[in-house]
C-alpha cells in the first residue's frame, strides 16, 4: 500500500514572509535555500515527525485564534532557550519533561506559538 512517511513541508500565511523565514533561520538556526525558502535536508534532520489533531477548543496553541502549530526537533533545549532569550524571543516559562522528551514553546515574530521539543 502507498503511504505518507514524513512531513514533506509546513506552510503558513504571514505578513512579511521573507522577514519571517529570516526569523526563523536567525534564531531556530533552519537553513534557508534558494528563494527564501527553509528546509532541513540530510542526516541531521532524521528522527520521527508527528501529525497530530487537537480538539477545536484546544489552548494548547496558546490563546487567540492560532489554527495550527510547528513542533520542532532540537538537539539542546537549555542552551536554544537561553540563545533565544538573549535575542529578545518571546518565551513561555512553561516546561513540560515526559518520558519521550523535553517540551518548551516561543513565539515568532509574527505572534505564532512554537513548540519545541527535544527528544529523550
């Protein structure tokens, strides 16, 4: 049978898409290929991608209207959270620890909550 294997891309509207992808390239350090794009390519982007739905009522995606939500994968929590804090990015002090990993969030530059998680 034909199946999916993996999140082949996330798209999002935003107000300024370039200053946005330079956001993200300059504090989540994702690489930005030809046309403004960003795409994680090669061995450092193995591990499992998640898709997952949430109840329509959920906060989980913070407060406000947000209809969607980007997980990444990072190789360390404490020492992204304290770049990111440096830089002046938004920061929710919440942090969850489960057995499968290490859960903290941020908002862009546009508003949109983030979620970041470093697996176990």
């Amino acid at each position: 049978m034909a199946r999916v294997v993996g999140v082949g891309g996330i798209f999002l509207k935003a107000k300024d898409p370039q200053s946005l992808s330079a956001w993200y390239a300059a504090h989540l350090g994702i690489p930005t290929q030809e046309g403004g794009s960003l795409a994680f390519d090669g061995p450092d982007s193995a591990g499992i991608t998640v898709f997952a739905h949430f109840p329509e009522g959920t906060s989980y995606f913070g407060d406000g209207p947000q209809q969607s939500m980007v997980n990444f994968r990072v190789d360390d929590m404490d020492g992204l959270l304290e770049q990111l804090g440096r830089a002046g990015v938004r920061i929710d002090p919440k942090r969850e620890d489960h057995p499968y990993g290490r859960f903290a969030w941020i908002w862009d530059l546009e508003g949109n909550r983030v979620e970041l998680w470093q697996p176990s």
